[in-house]
C-alpha cells in the first residue's frame, strides 16, 4: 500500500473576489470530498489575501483521477477571472 499524499493548495483573489472565490471553493470541495480516495479536502485558511485548501489522498491514482475530475474543471473554470495570481499546489 502506497503512503498517502499530501497538498497544501494556495489561491490567491483579485481585490474585493474573497466571497466570489470561497464560495467557488465550497462547492468543489462538497463533491471532492465524496471522490473515491479523498482522505482529507479542507480550507484551511481563508483571509482577504488567500485561502489554503489542504489536502490528503489515499494514492498517486487517486489523486490523478481528482485532477482530471470535473469538480477540479468546474472549480478552474469558475476561478479562471477571480485570481490574481496562478494556484499554487505544494507537495507536502
């Protein structure tokens, strides 16, 4: 069994998109969370500066999958205007 993954997923909003960008947020993460291999799919931090979304998977396949996923499409499509800068994904 492979050891899970873990991610810390910084966003960053345009001035005054904080809600905009949150919400976005909380609707991908109500489907993540019920993906086959999701652990742990949070927000960690939400200031007017950033959010931080923390995540654990179960393995590499899962993760893939996720990243592939349409929760992940929807949630990029949703946020393509609203950031000021690109996702930061960091593994842990």
């Amino acid at each position: 069994m492979s050891a899970p993954i873990y991610l810390q997923t910084t966003i960053t909003p345009n001035e005054g998109e904080f809600f905009r960008v949150k919400l976005a947020l909380e609707i991908a993460i109500d489907e993540v969370v019920n993906e086959p291999g999701c652990i742990r799919y949070e927000l960690t931090e939400a200031t007017e500066e950033r959010l931080v979304l923390t995540e654990q998977w179960a393995s590499e396949e899962d993760l893939d999958k996720h990243s592939k996923g349409t929760a992940v499409q929807d949630m990029n499509e949703s946020l393509s205007a609203l950031l000021a800068e690109p996702v930061k994904i960091e593994r842990l």
